[in-house]
C-alpha cells in the first residue's frame, strides 16, 4: 500500500522504461535465475529445482552474489 498526496501518474512516472534482464544459468548442477552484475558475477534471483534441499542451501538463497566462472560464492 502506498501513502501520499503526490498523484499516481507523478509517483510511478518511469517505472516501466526499467526492465531488469534476468537469463537463465547452471551453477554448481543447479538451474539458476540470475541478473547479470559486472565481470562474470550474478545475483540470485530464483532458484529452479524440484529437490527441497537446494532452496535450504545458503549459498543458493535469492540475494546471493555468485561468480559465474567458478563454482565458489562470492
């Protein structure tokens, strides 16, 4: 819920030209959903698995900066 007395038109002005762009990786045998940092780093945005025990993994948890050329957390 948002409160202000600003109109909606002012407060969301530009909120659709952003448009994150997330792509699809394989990281340590898990399918990741990650948005792209600089110099092969990525954030976790979601985690693809049907195992329960990934999303109990904390080096998998949303959030979580990985470098993408090896398969050590940041």
């Amino acid at each position: 819920m948002l409160w202000t007395i600003m109109p909606l038109n002012t407060v969301l002005a530009g909120l659709d030209s952003f448009k994150p762009q997330y792509k699809e990786v394989r990281w340590q045998n898990n399918i990741l959903l990650v948005e792209p940092l600089e110099m092969n780093k990525a954030k976790i945005i979601r985690i693809i698995s049907t195992n329960p025990f990934d999303y109990l993994n904390p080096h998998l948890q949303p959030g979580e900066i990985i470098n993408l050329k090896s398969d050590q957390p940041v």
